[in-house]
C-alpha cells in the first residue's frame, strides 16, 4: 500500500506539529522547516537555528 507523504510525516513525528500546506496546483504538501527543525533537534529557538543554518 502507497502512503501519502503527510501519513508519512505523521508517523515519522509522532506527538509532534508539522504544520502543512496542500498546494492543490502541483498536487504536494509543503511542509514547515522550521517545525521540523524543532522536531529533530529540538533547539531552544528553532527560528533562530533555521536563520542560523540558511546563512551558512
């Protein structure tokens, strides 16, 4: 069975938000980085950490 990719993302962050955006043109989600950051790293400031990582 094929999965789409929020059932996916649901089960990957299980208890965590991943906001999302259905873009019904292209047919995908978007997803919000900064959310996932949080998810993964879990830093004090994901914003911050994100900023911090695009400028590198």
């Amino acid at each position: 069975m094929k999965q789409d990719k929020l059932e996916t993302i649901t089960k990957l962050f299980e208890g965590k938000e991943i906001r999302s955006v259905w873009n019904n043109k292209e047919k995908e989600y978007y997803f919000s980085v900064v959310d996932v950051i949080n998810a993964l790293a879990n830093p004090k400031d994901a914003r911050k950490y994100w900023s911090v990582l695009k400028t590198r």
